[in-house]
C-alpha cells in the first residue's frame, strides 16, 4: 500500500469515528480522484440518526449526482468491507 493510500484510508477512519460521534454505526467512506490527489466527498453512516437502513457511508449517494459513473475513475477507500447488498 502506498502512502497516499494509507492516508486515505486513515482519513475513512476519522470519518467512522464522526460517525460513531453523532450516534450511527462507525463507518466512514472516502471518494478519492483517479489520480488519488484529491478527496471529492466524504460520507459517514446515517443508518441510525437517519433511520434510513440504507444508510451506508460506502454507498456514498452524494455522488451520484455530482460524477458520471461511466465518465470518472474514481477510487473509493472505506472503513470496513463494502456491504455485499449494494
């Protein structure tokens, strides 16, 4: 693992702490660029305080909008395994 990708996955840490903060589970995703420079978004568990079931940090929804799938090369680092049911 590189060092940039370690400080990514750290940062998806910091962000399940948050999480963990504000009364959800404790899981946190990050979307990185292709080139893994830059952090586009930021996503916390809202299971809970959002009494949303699929509110899971690593679904990251905020990017649907924002990014075309088929357009962006994009790496999402979490914290923890990705759920199985997206």
């Amino acid at each position: 693992m590189t060092e940039p990708e370690i400080v990514h996955l750290r940062n998806a840490i910091t962000v399940a702490w948050s999480a963990r903060r504000h009364g959800n589970h404790p899981f946190g995703a990050v979307l990185v660029d292709a080139r893994g420079r830059r952090v586009l978004l930021r996503a916390e568990n809202t299971v809970v305080m959002g009494r949303d079931l699929t509110g899971h940090a690593e679904m990251v929804r905020l990017a649907s909008p924002r990014f075309r799938p088929r357009r962006w090369r994009l790496t999402l680092y979490a914290s923890a395994e990705p759920c199985a049911i997206q």
